[in-house]
C-alpha cells in the first residue's frame, strides 16, 4: 500500500502545484500548459483512489468521497483549459 499512497501524494500535491505555477505564467500559453499538466495529475490521483477503492485497503466512503472530489477538480480544469483555448483562437 505505501507505493501506491506514495503516487497518490505526488500526483495529488502536484494539482496544486501546477496551477499555482501556472497562475504565475508569463504567457496564456504557459498557463494553458500548466493548467494541462494539473490536468493529467488530477486525472492520474483519480486512478490511484480507483485502485485504493478496488483493494479495499482504505474506507469505500471515504474514498467515493475523495473520488468525487478529484473528478470536481477535474471538470473546473477542464472548463477552464477550454475557454482559455477558445480565447486564444
């Protein structure tokens, strides 16, 4: 369980980490590009619950809570990466 928890924190902490470098971009594409990659790291933490959920090493509820919280994320990421990618057309 500590490799799969150990993938869990990197590509959890990561979300937040590229959309904070992200807001300090110097171009919307730099923005967009960091945006993508939080995207994918969100994307990948949602599979490392899936996998926590399916093992039952973890509480179900708990995990569907998670779970549900991260494809939240996902859907604000994903809103935003397609206005911005209208916005630069």
């Amino acid at each position: 369980m500590y490799p799969l928890s150990t993938q869990l924190l990197k590509s959890g902490t990561s979300i937040g980490a590229n959309i904070e470098e992200g807001l300090a971009g110097y171009s919307d594409r730099d923005l967009m590009s960091k945006f993508g990659i939080a995207l994918k790291e969100a994307r990948e933490a949602k599979y490392w619950l899936r996998l926590f959920r399916e093992t039952l090493t973890l509480n179900e509820q708990e995990v569907n809570e998670l779970i549900y919280l991260v494809t939240e994320i996902i859907k604000i990421v994903t809103a935003i990466l397609k206005t911005m990618k209208q916005r630069a057309k």
